[in-house]
C-alpha cells in the first residue's frame, strides 16, 4: 500500500510502497478515505515535537473497516469509522471519570511501530494512526463507528482539529451565553473554536490572525470583528472592543509563547485563558507572577478541547447534521496522496484554513 514517510525533519515527505501492517488482536485495518493536514504533523515533520523519525504523520481520518483483531468489540467490518488523535479504551480510570482524553493506553498506543520501512526499521504513526496512507492499522480505543451523511472530507476534520477547537471552547472554557470571546490564530482549529463560542451563544467573537483570508473567513464563522496584529497591538485592540475590561475567555490557538502571554493579557480579571495551540518541545512559558495570581484569571490547558470521543463525535456530528456546525467552509484544498508535499507547504504558509487528503 502506498504511505507517506517523514524520514528526515524539514525534509520533504516521502510516498512509497510498503506492507500493510500486521493486524494485532485489538487491531483494526481502515481503508481511509479521506484524511486532514494538521498543525500538529507540521510539527512532527519540522522536528519541534518529542516523537522520532522515521514517521507516517497524519492523524485526522475516517474510512471503512476491512479487517479485525479476535480481541476488537468496538467495530466490525464494513463499519465506517472515524479516527481519533487519542485513544478511549472506555474502562480505565481516566475514561471512567470523564478524561477519556488522557486515557491510560495513550503512551503505548502512540508508541506502537506499526510499519515497516523499506530498510528494515520499524516506523510508528502520528498519534497512533498514520493516516497519510492508503491503509492504517490502530488499536480499537482509537475509533469510533459513526453513522451519517456527511462527507468523508468533512467527517475526517472532527478526528482532531475541529473537535479540538470546538471542545475548547464547549468542554474546557465552558463559554457562556452573551459572553465575549477573542481567539488567537484562525486556522482550522481557531476556526473551530470560533464556531464552538457561536454555538455557546457568545455576543462578541474576536478574531485575532495576520491572515486576510483568515480574517476573511472567521467572519463567516461567527466572528463580529477582526483584528490584524500587523495594524496595532493586538492587546490593546482587544481591550479597546471589551470597554476596556478584556475579553471573558480568550484562546490561543497557534502554540507560541508569546502569543500565550499575549492571550493572557487579553482576558478580563477573572476570565478565562485557555492555550488550544501545540507548542514546540523546549517552549517555556513566563508569567508576572503577583500580576498573575491577583488577576484570578482562570488558565487551562486544552487536551483535544476536553472532548470524550464516545461522547462527543456522535454529538459533533449531529451539530454538522444539523448545519449548527459548518464543516465545509473549512476545507480550502483537496489533494491526493501524490500532491502531499504541496498541502504540508500550503499548511506551512497558513495559505487556506484546511486542507484534505482525499
């Protein structure tokens, strides 16, 4: 089967033929039909994460089943299935308490050397499931059978970058009704997160990001102003449409410190601060520490935006369904596994907002 290889860091990614990877007893085989760029493969393939090359990047994807472990009782064949950037095995401590997001069976399903490269070294995937691939093999806890309309490319976003960015604002932010909102970086998990603080019911949804385009399509999503940082402190800008008092929940949603900090200073005294964005591996972050404790704002982190994927995929998908949720507008770019190379560059330059592998 044809997989995509990222063998050396900032290097073009590699299309080759290699095995299809053997089927373990709590393994499934999906053929994948469609599969989203993340922010979080760039950094995979530029070196600024933690996991080694070689690697299969890809991580948002859905496709149909085509074969099972003895073991697997979540799906079975000919199920169509979506895929998570983070397993749920629905029966250790963190899935029974409600963080099935830090699931127990992360570090060992992430880790796992599925594929085996034309040199003999073993490869793991991006988060377990490696979907720049015409086939991937993943642990059952990393997907969920799904029934809907919705298109393959629509449906691959919620794997990980729409539901990171919805769950933020839903899940971890818990935005309110009437409340206001500024969001930093509006690709397509700003857009999300965008999209969640509208369906929450906020009143002013500020969107933060250099990008015209971007810019552009935040006000589709929901987004009643807009903010170059090129044209001014984006601090003060934000201050200046919140009567001066700051936003009620602020999101970074990039992964730079400074735009963290900067996310930070945008919140009112006792609002929310929560960083959406995946920073590089060494970052550090530096708060004033009186001025921090004394404003009382609240600052979480957001795992895949809190989101339980058995709970909440099929709860996401009813949102889209229902055109609560808009998808589609989220896709600037179709590609085919041969044109990779250009939708990595494309997601490099914050050119579009998505881009789908199909």
């Amino acid at each position: 089967m044809r997989v995509v290889v990222a063998y050396e860091a900032g290097q073009p990614l590699v299309l080759e033929d290699l095995p299809t990877p053997d089927v373990g007893s709590r393994d499934v085989l999906v053929r994948l039909a469609a599969s989203g760029i993340c922010h979080t493969d760039l950094n995979v393939i530029d070196g600024r994460s933690p996991l080694p090359l070689p690697i299969v990047p890809g991580h948002e994807g859905c496709g149909t089943v085509e074969a099972v472990g003895p073991e697997v009782r979540r799906v079975k064949v000919g199920d169509r299935v979506l895929a998570s950037v983070t397993p749920a095995c629905g029966s250790c401590w963190w899935c029974l308490n409600g963080m099935s997001n830090h699931c127990e069976l992360n570090p060992a399903v992430k880790a796992a050397a599925r594929f085996t490269l034309a040199d003999g070294r073993r490869a793991a995937a991006v988060c377990g499931c490696g979907t720049f691939a015409e086939m991937m093999v993943v642990d059952e806890a990393s997907v969920v059978a799904v029934r809907t309309d919705l298109a393959d490319e629509q449906l691959a976003l919620l794997g990980c970058g729409v539901t990171t960015g919805l769950g933020a604002a839903l899940n971890t932010a818990g935005v309110t009704p009437g409340s206001s909102v500024a969001v930093i970086g509006c690709g397509g998990v700003g857009q999300s997160v965008i999209q969640g603080a509208r369906i929450a019911g906020a009143a002013d949804i500020i969107a933060v990001d250099p990008v015209t385009g971007r810019r552009e399509a935040s006000a589709g999503m929901g987004a009643n102003h807009t903010i170059d940082p090129a044209e001014g402190d984006p601090v003060e800008q934000v201050l200046a449409l919140t009567a001066g008092r700051g936003a009620d929940h602020t999101f970074e949603v990039v992964g730079r410190p400074e735009l963290m900090v900067q996310a930070v200073d945008m919140a009112r005294p006792e609002g929310t601060v929560t960083f959406v964005g995946m920073p590089a591996v060494g970052d550090l972050l530096t708060l004033p520490a009186i001025k921090t404790v004394f404003s009382g704002k609240r600052i979480s982190g957001s795992v895949i935006g809190g989101s339980q994927i058995l709970r909440d995929f099929p709860r996401y998908i009813r949102l889209a369904e229902s055109g609560r949720l808009d998808l589609g507008s989220l896709i600037s770019r179709r590609i085919t596994l041969d044109e990779i190379n250009l939708g990595i560059d494309a997601a490099r330059a914050g050119d579009g907002v998505r881009t789908v592998v199909r």
